[in-house]
C-alpha cells in the first residue's frame, strides 16, 4: 500500500528538513548513549579530542540511514489497522466526522481540485473500499501540491510523524542498546572506583545517567500513541492545504 503519510513531502535527500529531522535525528538519540561511552573511555587523549568518535559516529549514522527509514515504515500496516486506517483517510471518512460542515466543504474542494467526486455517506456505506481508494488518491494528490517550502506547516509535521514513526521502529534495539551501554558504564565505574582502571568515575556514572533517561524515553515516551498523534497533526495540517490550492491550470 501507498504511504499516506510515512515518505511524503521533502523526503528526497537525507539532509533536508525531512531527512534531518525524520531519518538522522532518530538514529543520532539511538546511538548517543554508546557515543559519549566512547568519549569517555578513550584513554590517552585530551578531553577536546575525544569527540571524534562522535563525529565518526556521524558518518556510521548517515550509512545506517535506511535502517532507520525501513524500521519506521514496516511498522505502518500494523499501526493503521490498529486506528483503523490511516489519519488522513480517516479523516475523509463520513462516519464519525465531528465537523460535518467543514468534512463537506472539504470534499467539495477535492472533487474541484482532482476531477474526482468524493463518495457520499450512502456510497461510502455500500461499498467501504472503494471509497477508502478514493480517499488514498486524493491525498496522494494533496501530498504531491505540497512538496514545497509554501507549506511549511506541512513539511514541518511530515517530519515530526516520520521522526515519531521511525522512533517506534528502533524501539526494540534503542532498549538494547541503552541498556547494555549503562551496564558497561556502570561496571567501568565500579571498576575505577576500585582503582582497576583509569577511568573517571564521574564521568561514567554520568553515562550511566544519560542511559538511564535514554531507556526511560524508549520505554515509556516511544509509544504507539506518541505516533498516532503525530501522524493525526500531520493528516488535519495536511487537509488544511486543501483551503489555499487551486485546480491545476487556473
């Protein structure tokens, strides 16, 4: 199925808005517990110089890119059918519209704007399908006028949903990884505490702290409804386009 929402506008380069926000900014809080780590227990090099294996991470994050983008967008079928379609088919829906006025004017600009008639709550009803199709193509429509800058409330909550999204997918290795690099933190400080090794104590039971908060946000902010909530943003900022479009050739 078409993503309604996951790889839609300004997805094309990993350094736009997009990418930045919704493909690198993931896998950078992935991987930032184990990077510190490493600052820290490099022996034999000034403090300043440490940071490298922050920015040689960097470049192992831009490799590990469509790690991060297909962990996200696997997840997209379950969490659909879970909230019983996508947000922004379901907001095209007739049944259990809260707004009627503003679901009619919207459908009545659709079919202005793609030649297509939107479904009537009768239509919809008989044939759910087809109508659900119909809806699919008229945000696939809406996702293609607003690839640009001109939308910035749209490109700006496409990459919070795809930031959330791919969040949710790295879930299962971000609990790993925090986990298993607060252990290793935590074992280094005993060890230094204990004058085995000449690792600073405080500066690895800071990484213990910062693992900590790192499993804290995967376990219980990393949600499927952290999700939902971002991808329901990006559907209504998505149909608010609809107001401020015009047919092709006028």
């Amino acid at each position: 199925m078409t993503s309604i929402l996951g790889s839609g506008a300004g997805s094309g380069s990993l350094f736009d808005s997009y990418g930045r926000r919704a493909r690198l900014s993931p896998l950078f809080l992935l991987a930032l517990p184990t990077l510190v780590l490493c600052a820290v227990v490099i022996p034999g090099l000034p403090s300043w110089h440490k940071f490298w294996p922050v920015l040689a991470g960097g470049g192992l994050l831009v490799f590990l890119d469509q790690i991060s983008r297909d962990a996200g967008k696997r997840l997209e079928p379950q969490l659909w059918d879970s909230w019983g379609g996508p947000p922004t088919t379901r907001l095209l829906r007739h049944k259990d519209n809260p707004n009627p006025v503003l679901h009619a004017r919207r459908h009545a600009k659709l079919a202005r704007l793609t030649g297509e008639e939107m479904p009537t709550k009768e239509q919809e009803q008989r044939d759910p399908a087809r109508a659900d199709h119909v809806y699919e193509a008229a945000a696939a429509y809406l996702r293609a006028c607003t690839r640009s800058e001109a939308y910035p409330l749209v490109l700006l909550e496409n990459g919070n949903y795809g930031f959330r999204r791919n969040m949710l997918g790295l879930k299962p290795i971000g609990l790993i990884l925090a986990a298993a690099t607060g252990g290793v933190a935590l074992l280094g400080c005993a060890l230094s505490l204990g004058d085995i090794t000449n690792f600073s104590p405080s500066a690895l039971a800071g990484v213990s702290v910062l693992c900590g908060l790192s499993l804290a946000l995967w376990k219980w902010k990393v949600t499927p409804e952290w999700v939902r909530r971002g991808a329901d943003n990006y559907a209504e900022r998505l149909l608010e386009a609809i107001e401020t479009l015009e047919p092709q050739g006028q």
